[in-house]
C-alpha cells in the first residue's frame, strides 16, 4: 500500500512562485512514475508534470519554462517547482504514483493565485 501526502500549497500573488512537496509512503518508490495534477471545480483533473523513474520528465504545455518538477529517491519526495504563477493555476493540484496497473493519489493541495 501506498500513502501519498502533499503539503506546500496556499494563497498567492500573480507573478509569485510556490513549491508543493508529496511525501511517499510505502516500497518501491523508485519505480514508480511521480506526477502532479491539477483540478478545478466542474472540470477534469489534467496532468501538470510527471517524473519517471529514472528522471524523465514531460509538462502539460501552458507551465513549461515556469514549473519544475523533481523527486528524490533517498528521500521519497517528489516536489513541483511553480514560478511565475497566474491566475489560472489556480487549482487543487494532486500527487499521483503510478506503476503497470497501480494507481495512487494524495489528498490534494488548494493552490490559489490571486491580487
């Protein structure tokens, strides 16, 4: 089993930048590919950045340049980068493990941007 806990959201101002770390919980974290996903109310939760195993990374298109997403396997964390950040980043942004079949999510972290 798999727990996964998100911490570092909160309240903004456009042009700022916020860092959200997810701590893993469980075996096997390197082989699991690491991703953050975000979701507002009334729509589909989309991918904002994924982290393989062995460090390959892929960005929704519209936070490229402006986020940054790593993972530490020593310390099972995988942690989001987020600069610049407008408006419509504002969201729940939501840690993902994925592996073959197996699929994990964290509780979610309310990200706001607003003046």
């Amino acid at each position: 089993q798999v727990l996964l806990v998100e911490s570092g959201g909160g309240l903004v101002q456009p042009g700022d930048s916020l860092s959200l770390s997810c701590k893993f919980s469980g075996l096997a974290f390197s082989m699991y590919d690491m991703g953050w996903y975000r979701q507002v109310p009334g729509k589909q939760r989309d991918m904002v950045a994924i982290i393989s195993g062995d460090g390959s990374t892929n960005y929704k298109y519209s936070v490229k340049g402006r986020f940054t997403i790593s993972r530490d396997n020593a310390k099972n964390t995988v942690s989001l980068q987020m600069n610049s950040l407008k408006p419509e980043d504002t969201a729940v942004y939501y840690c993902h493990a994925g592996r073959q079949r197996l699929n994990y999510w964290g509780q979610g972290a309310q990200v706001t941007v607003s003046s």
